[in-house]
C-alpha cells in the first residue's frame, strides 16, 4: 500500500525545480555615489567625522510605515526592497504604490520577495510591467497556487523550500534604510487587522546603509532571484485595466480613515530638519551569506548571523536583554544563556504568551525549556494578546484597533547597555539554521537606553505576565501595580491549548 504515495511523492520532487529564467537577467548593483543625491547631500552635511551612521527607532506602526514612504518620496535614484511578505491589503497597496510613484519619477526599482507568501491577489506581474520596476522571486516554488499542489511540492521539495528569504529591507539611493522585524502589511502598521504586531525597526543613515545595500545586492544578482516575468507572465491586454483598478483602489484607501492616519506625520521631514534627534554611533550590518540556501549546506552549520548574536552574548557581562516572539534556545541556547547566570550575568526575555503568538506550534518548542530557564533565574516575561502593539509607546497614547489582538513580532538584543542588535532574527533553531538573516549591529549606551526604556515601559504593566512558581508549580503572575490574580493555567483558549499538546511533540524544533 505504501508504494502508491512514496511513488507519487517521487514523481512530484522530480517536477519541484526551481524555475529558471531561459536568459540570466543582467546583474545590477546599488548607487555607487550616494552622497552626490540631493538625500545623501543632506546627511552628509549632519554626519558627524569618524564614519558614523545615524539611528533611529521605529516601535509604532504607523510611524515606521511613513517612514518608508518618507524615504521612497525623497529617492531621486534607487529604491532597493527586500521583504519575506507583502500583503494586498490597505497598507501594503500603498507601500507598492509608492514604488510605481518612484519609477514614474526616474527611479530605478529593485523589488526581491520570497516566494512563499506570495498569493495570486498580489498583482507582482502587474508591478513588473511598470517601466522601470524590476520584480525577483527568491526561492521560488514551481506550481503558483496555493493548496493541495503547493503543499506537496513542500514536502517533495522540502530541503529547499523550506529555507526562506527572511530579510527585511527598505533603501533609499543607497543612504536611507529601514530593517527590523516588519513585513509589509496591516497588521505591522496598525491597520484594520485581526492582529497587530508589536514590532521594531531601526531608520539608518550613511555608511551602514551601503552595507545592507551590499547584501541587498548579493541577494539580487544570486541564482535563486528569479525574475518574475520567468514564473507569471503579465497579459499584456489587461495590464491597463489592472492598473487603473490598482489606482482606483489606492486613491479609496487614501481616502479612508486608516489612509488618513497614515500621512498625518513624516518622520524623514522632522529627521533631516533637525526637529527630531537622531543617534550618531558606530554601525555595522549582519547579514546571512547566500550560500546558505545551497544543496551542500546541513542545519548543522549554523549562519553567519546566529553565530554573531551568540558570540556576542556570550562576551556579556553583566546585563542582557532578549526581544524574541519566537523564543525556542534549544539546548545549546539554554545551555548558555545558564553559563551567563552562572558568572552573575542578569537575563531577561519577552516573548509571546500561547494567547498572544501567531505560530502555536512554536510555542510548544519554547514551553519545553521554560522549566529550565525559569530555574536558572532567568526572567521570563510573555506578552498579552490585549497588550497595545506600539513597543515603547505608554499605553494611553498607543494606537489599536477595536477588537484587535496584540502579539510580539519585534526582534532585539541588548548588552551590557551598550551593544544593540536589531534585525529580522528570531533565537530559535529556524532562523539560526534555515533563514536567511539580516540585522544591525550598534555601539551606542544611548541607543541602547532607548530599546531598554521600551522593554521596561512593557515589562512593568498589565501588558505582560511574569513567569514564575508559586507553591503550587508554574504561574503566570502579574507584572504591573494592578491586583490581578496570577493564574496556574496556560492563557489561552482550550482548542490552542489542546493544539499544543497534541502536536506540539511531533513538530521537530528546526521547523518551527
């Protein structure tokens, strides 16, 4: 009987190949003289001697989504964007409409997506149409709907389907970037969605931005960015009647109140007039290596970023502070973050609660090591689903949607007070060993306050639970001023606890 399937599972790895192009496209690479733009000009004039870029932090969603588009308005030259997902939704449309609005001005577009949540309500082909927009699918599957077909080419083809463009980049003529935690969507921008994410980006100015640009391009001109046009050819008849319906829809969205919202402030206005401060501090980009998707790579190997955060938590020496959603250390992860105890290193985490995550199975690779670490006196902080999504913001001035839910999204690390690690990594066996990677890497006591200020602003309210033990074993205690009773239960509804525990054993830890 089980010849049937195993020849069939044969059959559809032997047709799972990535699509090629029949000609490789022409490589191209990022603007070589930024600082001749007229934004390069401007921060050039602000930069400090020493080779210093300039920071910022993005921890609300609105404010991050007009940043973008505060940098794609000022680029005259190149617009570089490299995303793990784009949603067709409110926010999104209008961050795509903002790349046609550059190539319309002159502006050379670079768009690079993973191809794994890419739905056919995600007009690429009609993007790609567009004179001067140049749209790759990094990694993509051969069959372009999604169901049954996809899953089987998953699971024939799963050693290189499951190894995922997770980078997340926004670059403006080789002089602005924005790179964090968020995607393009409503639930990263405070937009109408069943679930906000509380995340975190980081606005670069100057040198450190030419080193994203310089990975932005590694990715781009590799074997695995396949143009679109090879995979979705665009029915050239109706290209003009999409597009007008794109624009009628974008010019409804700007109209609506969550389209208002999003152009009442422009944070790269206040930045570049000096209304806002910006930190000035030695910065440097990790990024995974592309080689990382190739055949010969095994999950032993860890990346090239996972390899830089342990490194670097390990030279700590008195304080560290972990911002992971998707929080699974592994044994080799517990057995380090006890050897930092172990020399009277303080060590404090915030991830998701089982209520607040958007990946359950995940959290079932995490509640395995939370004995251990809550027993190395590691403190352990899980976020509410009611909590605010704007990281750093008090909760009066946080935006939220009506009956939305809450849950963290936002990847960061801070040691010492001194050393910031910002970027699209999760400490789990998944980004160390699967995705690829990319984040920022800063030497800066101020900036570090800042990411501090927001973990402790979170930490000490009714926005979290505290792990802990009581008398009576685990307990989910309360970490603000307010009398709410601990609880000795996992909050959640009874189907996510019951998903759990089911199939929380069989998911191996590698593909959470």
């Amino acid at each position: 009987m089980r010849s049937v399937p195993v020849a069939f599972l044969a059959l559809a790895a032997g047709c799972a190949t990535t699509p090629k192009p029949q000609v490789l496209p022409t490589p191209s690479y990022a603007l070589a003289s930024p600082d001749t733009t007229p934004l390069g000009k401007q921060i050039a004039g602000k930069r400090p001697a020493g080779g210093q870029s300039g920071l910022f932090l993005l921890g609300q969603g609105i404010e991050a989504f007009s940043a973008r588009a505060g940098l794609a308005q000022r680029a005259t030259r190149t617009l570089d964007v490299q995303y793990y997902a784009v949603f067709a939704d409110e926010s999104g449309s209008l961050m795509l409409a903002e790349l046609i609005d550059a190539a319309r001005r002159g502006v050379r577009v670079r768009l690079l997506l993973d191809d794994l949540n890419i739905k056919g309500n995600l007009d690429l082909a009609l993007l790609a149409s567009i004179p001067g927009i140049e749209v790759r699918l990094f990694n993509p599957f051969a069959g372009r709907t999604f169901g049954p077909a996809r899953l089987l080419e998953m699971i024939a083809d799963g050693e290189r389907l499951n190894r995922r463009m997770h980078n997340k980049a926004w670059i403006a003529d080789n002089v602005g970037a924005i790179i964090g935690g968020r995607n393009l969507g409503n639930k990263y921008f405070s937009g109408p969605s069943e679930t906000l994410f509380a995340d975190l980006d980081v606005l670069t100015l100057g040198p450190v931005s030419r080193e994203i640009s310089r990975s932005f391009d590694r990715y781009w001109n590799s074997e695995w960015a396949v143009p679109v046009a090879a995979i979705d050819t665009a029915d050239r008849e109706k290209i003009a009647a999409r597009l007008a319906a794109f624009e009628a829809r974008i010019a409804e969205i700007k109209q609506s109140s969550y389209g208002k919202s999003l152009r009442d402030g422009d944070p790269i206005a206040e930045i570049l007039a000096g209304r806002r401060p910006i930190v000035w501090a030695t910065a440097h980009a990790v990024v995974d290596p592309v080689s990382k998707f190739d055949a010969d790579k095994t999950p032993e190997v860890e990346s090239y970023v996972m390899t830089e955060v342990a490194e670097r938590l390990r030279s700590t020496q008195e304080r560290l502070l972990m911002v992971s959603p998707y929080f699974v250390p592994g044994d080799s992860g517990t057995k380090l973050l006890t050897e930092l105890i172990n020399r009277g290193v303080k060590v404090r985490v915030l991830t998701n609660s089982l209520a607040s995550t958007d990946v359950p199975l995940v959290h079932a690779g995490y509640a395995k090591y939370r004995p251990r670490l809550l027993e190395q006196r590691i403190e352990l902080f899980e976020l509410k689903p009611t909590a605010p999504p704007d990281i750093g913001a008090p909760a009066s001035t946080s935006s939220n949607i009506s009956g939305s839910e809450a849950s963290l999204h936002a990847k960061a690390f801070v040691i010492d007070r001194r050393i910031v690690l910002i970027g699209s990594m999760n400490f789990d066996p998944r980004s160390a060993w699967y995705n690829s990677e990319v984040g920022i890497l800063v030497d800066s006591p101020v900036l570090a306050a800042q990411v501090i200020q927001a973990f402790d602003r979170v930490t000490s309210s009714e926005r979290v639970w505290k792990m802990g033990y009581d008398s009576e074993g685990l307990a989910w205690l309360p970490a603000g001023p307010q009398n709410e009773p601990l609880l000795r239960t996992e909050p959640a509804t009874f189907w996510r606890r019951t998903q759990v525990q089911l199939l929380g054993p069989l998911a191996p830890e590698d593909f959470m």
